[in-house]
C-alpha cells in the first residue's frame, strides 16, 4: 500500500461516516445551514443534498475510472466549507459544525479550518500527484491495516477533543486561586 492508497481510504473513510452522520440527524446540518444564514427553503434542501455529495464523492474515490470525480467533488465541498468557516468566523458567529452529526460537538473556528486544511492538502496531493492507486488491487489484509489504522486517527482526534473540553469544564467549575 502506498501513501495514496492510504489518503484515499482516509478520505473515503471521512466521507462516509460525515455523509451518513448527516443523513442520520438532518436536522442539524440544517441547524448549521441556518445559523450561517441560509434560506429555510434552501437550508432544508441542503441539509438532504450536501450528505448526499458526500457519499457520492466517497464512492467515487473507491475506483480508478471515478477517482478524478471523486477528488473534485471533494475539492469543491472542501471550497465551500472553508467559505462557510470563514464568514461565521468574518461575522463573529458561533454555528456549531455538526461536520460528523453530534459526534463531535464543536463550534466552526480554527480547528474547523485546520481539519479543512488536512484533507484538502491530501485531496491535492490525489490530484497532483502520478501515483498509482487502485484500491481494488490491494489485500484484505492491507485495507484492514488501513481502515483500522484511520478509525484509530479518529478515535485518538476525538478522545483528544474530549479530554480538552473536560479539562477546560473543570477549570470553568473550579477556577484556580
């Protein structure tokens, strides 16, 4: 397995759980939608739409004859977040990102634009780079490791997260003397 096979299951790892996440509880995307000052109408038609993308973008990076379709679609939805972080961040806002559903509860801010940044660094280097990267080629074995290896990113991103909000609620409940 090679470093674009990696990011690619990554991405498509990311994409899929932020997708379904967002199909599961619509209703907080379109929260996120309507904080940022989206039409009700529209927001209701984006909170359907955007998890839709998504996935489809996410399945798209699975196969060679797609990948390129799928690495622009993420891209774009790349675009249009960084765009959305920075206007609540231009207008003072505080929207919360339900970029993966309720799992991780936070406001868009600068780690919303650093996680921005991370995959769109990654999705360039898809797009850029020539090397060769099919997923339908490797072992079981190898997309175990690699699927295991991300869920584990993940989990260590989140239980990092939690730690620092229960550090910053003790020292809110119990200020220092």
């Amino acid at each position: 397995m090679n470093i674009s096979e990696f990011l690619l299951l990554g991405m498509v790892i990311i994409f899929v759980i932020s997708g379904f996440l967002k199909i599961y509880s619509p209703a907080t995307m379109r929260s996120t939608l309507l904080t940022l000052g989206v039409h009700k109408n529209l927001s209701r038609f984006g909170a359907r739409f955007i998890p839709l993308i998504e996935l489809f973008a996410a399945f798209a990076l699975l196969w060679e004859g797609t990948r390129l379709v799928g690495e622009w679609l993420v891209l774009g939805l790349l675009c249009c977040f960084a765009i959305a972080v920075f206007l609540a961040m231009i207008q003072k806002q505080k929207v919360k990102c339900n970029c993966f559903g309720h799992l991780i509860p936070q406001d868009l801010g600068w780690s919303t634009v650093s996680h921005i940044m991370l995959i769109l660094l990654a999705d360039v280097y898809l797009l850029v780079g020539n090397q060769s990267s099919n997923l339908m080629e490797l072992s079981a074995m190898e997309i175990t490791f690699a699927i295991l290896s991300w869920i584990g990113i993940l989990g260590i991103y989140m239980l990092v997260y939690y730690i620092n909000v229960f550090f910053r609620q003790s020292n809110v409940a119990s200020p220092r003397r």
